[in-house]
C-alpha cells in the first residue's frame, strides 16, 4: 500500500510541478496579462480541483474509454478556441 500511495505521488508531482513554475510564463508571455490574470488562472485550478474531487466517485461507474475521448475533445475545443496557434 505505501508504495503504491508513493508511486501515485512521484506521477502527481512528476505532472504538477511543471504547471506550478510555468503558469506564471503562460499567463505572462502567452495570455498578456498581469497579475490579476494569474489569480484567476490558479482559481480556475481550484475549482477544477474541487469539482474533479467530487465527480471522481460517480466517473468510476463510466466507461473509460468514453470517458478518456471527452476528455481529449474538450482539451482539444479548449486548446483551438482560447490559445493562440503555435509557431
């Protein structure tokens, strides 16, 4: 069990840290805006965070597989519709 619970948490860490030094680079440099910008950016990771921690038990009964192809569509509707393209 306790090395389980470590194994989630190097991939936990592992995913994460990225987000938390490069968030304020991708607010800065890519959305231009200031400080406030960034305040609502890790908002919107705490609501996210909130709303993932009370739907997981009721996503377990879903198939994962559809499951997964929403998530890759709404990443993909998200990525076409408020960032700029790629250079």
């Amino acid at each position: 069990m306790a090395a389980r619970l470590l194994v989630v948490e190097f991939f936990f860490n592992f995913l994460y840290m990225p987000t938390e030094i490069a968030l304020p680079l991708f607010v800065r440099g890519t959305l231009d805006v200031d400080a406030t910008g960034l305040g609502l950016m890790w908002g919107a990771l705490g609501v996210g965070a909130f709303v993932g921690a009370a739907l997981v038990n009721q996503m377990r009964n879903l198939p994962q597989r559809h499951l997964l192809i929403a998530i890759i569509a709404l990443w993909a509707f998200v990525r076409s519709r408020w960032l700029p393209p790629e250079a």
